[in-house]
C-alpha cells in the first residue's frame, strides 16, 4: 500500500488492530478489549459492543524546503463502551468504567509503540514523536450523562506525521 493523505486513517486502524507484535492486542479476537476498530465512522455504530473508531480531525502539509512537505494527521479516536457490555452485577457501572479506563490504557500503550520504533511499523514517519506534537490526549466524556445513557465515551488525539515527499 502506498502511503497517501487518504489512506492515512486505514494504515492506523490497520496499526490498532495489529496483533503477536509484542505490545497489546487491542480486538477481542486477539484477547484484547475492544470489539470493533475501525476506520471512519459508521452510520449505524454496532449495539451492545466496545468500539474504536479511527477518526482524522485536520490534515495538514508542512513545507519543509523548497520543494518537500511533510504532511501530518490529528488523528482522533473516538471510544464507546456500553455498560453491562462486559460486566453484571450491582456495582456495574463502577466496574465498567474500570474495564474502560484499562481499555484506553492499553490503547495509549499500543499508541505509544515499541522504544526502538514509533513509525508503527513503518506505517508514518513518526507518531506522537516530532515536536511539538508529542501529546496523546485521553479526554471522557461526562461519566454522569454517560451512565445515565448507558454508554461510556472517550476521545484520543495525536498526531501522525507522514513520510515527506516532493512538491
């Protein structure tokens, strides 16, 4: 696959959903948390399931000299985690947003990559690495109207920076 702007999104679903590479697996298939990773959202998100949507908020090319952009992605991951989708019992809504906040460590952790290695393998030049877009946001929603709506949510942001390439 040749790496593009409009593939970006694809190339890092395809990098949550990797597994046996010694960081962790993410889909329950593999033994991890979530049900569904995806890129781009869908119009009727699947019920009852813990899901991963990988989102791009701004793109941008930046020129680095004359004749070569580099072009970076804020990527935006947007996480739903239905209660009693995992759990049961009377302290249910305690024991879901635990099961969610390990959820999302385990993500940032797979965000994060190997020490060697924060290209995801080979996926971008660099993610969350190039100053100044070091940062892996984790931002929950409102766990008041989210229990009340039977969901827990959750967005991700970072940044991917592209290979460069000449314009």
């Amino acid at each position: 696959m040749t790496n593009t702007p409009a593939n970006a999104v694809t190339r890092e679903a395809a990098w949550l959903s990797a597994h046996g590479d010694g960081l962790p697996s993410l889909l329950t298939a593999n033994g991890g948390p979530w049900d569904v990773i995806q890129a781009y959202m869908p119009r009727t998100p699947a019920a009852q399931k813990t899901q991963l949507y990988v989102l791009r908020r701004r793109w941008q090319t930046e020129r680095l000299s004359i004749g070569r952009r580099l072009p970076s992605y804020q990527m935006h991951l947007v996480a739903y985690w239905p209660i009693g989708a995992t759990t049961t019992g009377t302290q249910i809504a305690e024991t879901e947003q635990t099961a969610f906040d390990n959820a999302l460590y385990l993500l940032v952790q797979r965000i994060e990559g190997f020490v060697t290695d924060h290209s995801h393998g080979g996926r971008f030049l660099t993610v969350a690495e190039a100053p100044p877009n070091t940062v892996i946001a984790v931002e929950y929603g409102d766990p008041a109207q989210a229990v009340n709506a039977g969901v827990l949510t959750a967005t991700v942001t970072y940044t991917a920076d592209d290979q460069d390439y000449t314009a």
